[in-house]
C-alpha cells in the first residue's frame, strides 16, 4: 500500500496511518493443509485514531491455491 498518499479514515476522518502484523494463531491459513506450520503472516494497515483497518495483505501467497479450486 502507497502510505505516501493523503487518505482519511472512513469512521473517524482521522490521517495517521499505522502499520501492524498478525502472525501466530491468527496466520491466514489455506483451506486444505498438512500438520505443521503452514500459512502466512497479515499485514494490516490501520488508523491510529479509532484502529479502524483500512487495509490488509497477506504477505506469502505460495501456500494457496486460486479461488475456485479445491
């Protein structure tokens, strides 16, 4: 995400925007996987006012299979 452009949060009209992880139990995880760990980390951008999130992206996409597919 281009942070370098002016945004306003939608909720609170607020124009600072953080940046946060969410790993570990709350990995995004593939439909089907085997034992261990297999998933990816969240990116999420958020607004330092209300932590409304504004924007999110997993960051590895190889474990997954393309929507549709079983």
């Amino acid at each position: 995400m281009n942070t370098d452009r002016s945004w306003r949060c939608p909720c609170c009209g607020c124009t600072e925007l953080l940046e946060g992880y969410q790993r570990s139990d709350g990995m995004m995880m593939p439909r089907k996987f085997t034992m261990g760990i297999v998933g990816s980390i969240i990116q999420h951008y958020f607004c330092k006012s209300c932590g409304t999130i504004v924007y999110s992206r997993v960051i590895d996409t190889k474990p997954f299979r393309p929507a549709g597919k079983n």
